[in-house]
C-alpha cells in the first residue's frame, strides 16, 4: 500500500519561496539566479538538465558531473553543474522532498544558485547561506514554493 510519493517517482521541479515572513518580497532565490545570473545558455542547459534528472528519477540519472549529490556538511543537496563563458562555473542547490504535503509527486525543489570563477571554490558562507535557505524552506508544510 503506497502511502505517499515515492523516489521510483517522476518528480516535479518547483521552486522555493521565502515566505514573506522571512522575507517581505517573497523571493525565490533558485529562480531569480536563473534567470538573473546565469547567461541565457547556461539557463536553457540547466533546465534542461532538472528536466531530464525529474524524468529519470533523479536517483537514476546519470549526469555525467551535470548532477551530482554532495557530501560532508552538504549531504542530502543536489547541484547541478554548469560552465559558462570565459570558464565561469554556474551552480544549482536542490533538494528532493518526499515530505510535501498536499502534492501528488516528489518534489525536485530548487533553492539556491551560486556562480564562481574557474578552478575556485566556493565559501563556507556561501554553503551556510544556501543550507539556511533549505531550513528555511523545511520549516513549513505546507511547503512555501513557487
């Protein structure tokens, strides 16, 4: 008996939304680097990757380094990855939630994005940052999403 969504799952990609308790503009951070940030052919790479991880289900795609689980203080977040002009690194924080009430397939949630020079790393802020935005998006369920 099937209780829920399932990992086996298509998943649908949705956006985080900071609710606007947190914050009054309601932004959704995932997107508005995507489309803010990114240059155009690093955004239509990206979703094409999300669209393809969703599809897959995200735990049998195999991206060739597009997607890829992290590790160490990032265990349980998703990036995907994508270089961009002049060897600029373009990065995509997404959890999967299987949690969600009131939807009917997992969620492939994108919160966060971050842009880097080539062969640099990005800061322990930055990872603080994006992992705060994840407990910020946990806190409620209802998800707040966009």
């Amino acid at each position: 008996m099937r209780t829920g969504p399932s990992s086996d799952d298509a998943h649908e990609i949705v956006y985080f939304r900071r609710h606007r308790v947190d914050d009054p503009g309601e932004s959704a951070p995932g997107r508005d680097f995507l489309r803010k940030v990114c240059p155009a052919k690093v955004r239509v790479k990206m979703e094409a990757v999300l669209i393809a991880v969703a599809a897959a289900p995200p735990k049998r795609f195999a991206g060739g380094g597009q997607w890829e689980a992290m590790h160490g203080a990032m265990t349980g977040w998703f990036e995907v990855r994508c270089n961009g002009p002049r060897r600029h690194h373009y990065r995509l924080f997404c959890l999967l939630d299987y949690d969600a009430q009131g939807v009917d397939k997992p969620l492939l949630v994108i919160v966060d994005g971050r842009d880097k020079p080539f062969q640099t790393e990005l800061r322990e802020q930055d990872y603080a940052a994006v992992r705060a935005m994840g407990d910020e998006y946990r806190r409620r369920n209802p998800r707040s999403l966009f």
